[in-house]
C-alpha cells in the first residue's frame, strides 16, 4: 500500500502538469476528455478543489452543442474533431465521483446539464442490439462498429448518471434502459465488438465497467489470467509484447476489488510500485525484456489509476467504492444462445 501522504504527492503530480486553462494533458501534449477526468477524479481524492474546479470550467468551455468533446485537443484548438462515445460517457462518473467525495450538491446541479447533453449524445450511438458505437465523426457520421473496452466504460458511466439524475431530482429512465442493454450485450455478445483482444483492457473492463459480476466475471479474469499478468510486475498493456503498464495493472486491481477478491488486488498494487517515480509520480510502463521505462514518460494518467485504486483499497473517501457499486442488476447477462438477440456477425 501507499500512504495518504503518498497519495497527495502523486496528486499533486497530477496538478503540476496541469495546463493554465485546466486541461491535464498526456505527455505528448492534448488532452482529451476521459483521461482528463480520471485526472480530475484522483485530484479529489487528494482534495485538490482548486485544480479539480478548474478542470470541469475546462470541460464545459470545450463542450460542443452535441453534448461531445473532441478526441484531442491541443490549447484550444481540436486536432481531432470526431467525438467518442466513451469520452462523453465519463464525465458522469466524474461528476458522481465529485458528489460522493464532497457531497456538494451545487457543484453538481451547476455541472448536471454538462452530464445530461454528455450522456444524450451517448445514448444516441446505440444500436437496435444494444451496443454502443464509438464515435460520431467530424460530420457527425456514426461509426459502423463498437469496442468492447469503451462500451464497457460507457456502461458505468450510464449507471453514475442515473444515481446522479435520481439524487438531483431529475430521473433520466432513458438511460437506465440504455445501460441494460449495453450490459446484456458485453456480457453475452462478444461478436458485437471490433476484436482488439490482444489489449489487456479488452479482458477485464467489462468487469471493472460492472457489466458482468458474480461467478461469470471470475471465470471471464481466469481465462486470460496467464496471458496477461507478470507476476511481481504488473500486467501487460497488450498479449504479445513484454511491457506491463501501470494504469491497466490499476484498473484490474480496481476490478478484483470490485469483485471481493482484495488479496489479489492488494498484490497487484504492490507489484506496480516499482514504477513510482521519487516525485510521486508514475512511469506509464516497464519494457522488462530490454528493462527499460517504454514509453519514456510519466503520465498523469497513470498517476491517476495509482489513486483511485488507492482510495477502493484503503477507503479513502467516499469515492472509493465508485467501481464497486455502479454494477448492472443481476439478470441481465442471461445465455446468448437463448437470449433471442440477432448475433452481430455470422
């Protein structure tokens, strides 16, 4: 484990790469919207209001009419028009994450219709079966296909912004309905994504999305458990490469909590430590055939996935159980085969 005096230093990390507008950028420069926010989350946890206020002043101002944000945006100009669904899923989780940490209720009024133009514009994208597709492009043309990882993220973020629509007084049944559909599809209709399961997120993030819990979700971690984790180092970022990163180890530990299995979770942790920089920074990962730092590069991000997972081990606040709680009702991850649903592809 980390101190709280440890996680504070990482925070204040977050902070000093913090860009004069609000944005927190990736090392590289732009920033987007759902690694933003995970910036934002961990920086609450610290309570670091000013930074964290700043941040959401930076999302309403780069907020576009549809309810999206850009892909990348580099000062403030967007690089990459397109807008991603799981972008604009995320600011619900932030926003409850807020409330659940501060148990402010006026910064949430003021910020929830940011949340319900982000979560109509998601809502939006999804199919006749259920999935959720991954953007609209520049001209806002729809895309013709789904990912698995995103949607599952889309998934918690629907379900914080029911809790969130429900406490301000503001049902939002809409997208109840949308987030039990999604999570009947992510647990029974794998075809319905674009396979990218060489990346480990495609693995475990329909756990830690809350789409798929109970016996089902540990029989899902089990199959890939030997393709992906390095014991004493973390878990791989992809399948075939010998490089663990940092935020993927996180957020498998954020899952193995969500499902009651801390001892795993509490390893995990610990093994990722060796990527904590003397700042209180985080190495985004370890190249451990060449044993090198790949990329050479300490991001915010990863810094981020290091306190979150912090708060759900150590019950640091009251955020710390966001991943365990937002869980899709059980009965909805029924057998495909007698589902009745149209298969995605042959």
């Amino acid at each position: 484990m980390i101190s709280r005096e440890q996680v504070v230093q990482t925070a204040e990390s977050i902070a000093a790469i913090q860009q004069d507008d609000g944005g927190v950028p990736w090392p590289e420069g732009h920033v987007d919207a759902w690694n933003h926010i995970e910036c934002l989350m961990a920086m609450a946890v610290a309570g670091l209001r000013e930074p964290v206020g700043r941040g959401y002043a930076w999302l309403a101002a780069h907020q576009r009419e549809d309810g999206s944000w850009p892909m990348k945006v580099v000062g403030d100009a967007a690089v990459e028009r397109g807008g991603e669904s799981n972008h604009a899923a995320y600011v619900a989780v932030g926003l409850w994450h807020h409330w659940l940490v501060t148990g402010e209720r006026a910064f949430a009024e003021e910020r929830w219709p940011m949340a319900k133009a982000a979560l109509d514009y998601v809502a939006g994208l999804q199919t006749e079966r259920g999935e959720i597709v991954w953007e609209r492009d520049a001209h806002g043309r729809p895309a013709t296909y789904a990912l698995l990882t995103g949607c599952a993220s889309i998934h918690q973020g629907l379900r914080c912004g029911v809790l969130l629509a429900d406490r301000l007084g503001d049902p939002q049944p809409h997208w109840e309905l949308a987030a039990d559909r999604l999570a009947h599809v992510l647990a029974a209709h794998p075809e319905a994504f674009a396979d990218k399961s060489r990346y480990s997120m495609d693995w475990y993030y329909p756990v830690l999305g809350g789409a798929v819990r109970g016996q089902a979700a540990f029989e899902l971690l089990e199959r890939e458990w030997g393709t992906f984790v390095v014991p004493g180092l973390g878990i791989r970022c992809v399948s075939d490469q010998p490089w663990v990163t940092g935020a993927e180890t996180c957020e498998l530990a954020l899952a193995l909590d969500a499902l009651g299995d801390r001892d795993r979770a509490v390893a995990l942790f610990a093994d990722m430590q060796h990527l904590r920089h003397e700042d209180g920074s985080y190495w985004t990962g370890w190249q451990f055939a060449n044993r090198k730092h790949f990329p050479y590069e300490r991001s915010g991000y990863t810094s981020a996935a290091v306190i979150l997972a912090a708060d759900a081990l150590q019950g640091l606040t009251g955020g710390g159980g966001i991943f365990r709680d937002t869980a899709a009702p059980s009965g909805l991850t029924g057998r495909p085969e007698l589902c009745g649903c149209t298969p995605a592809r042959a």
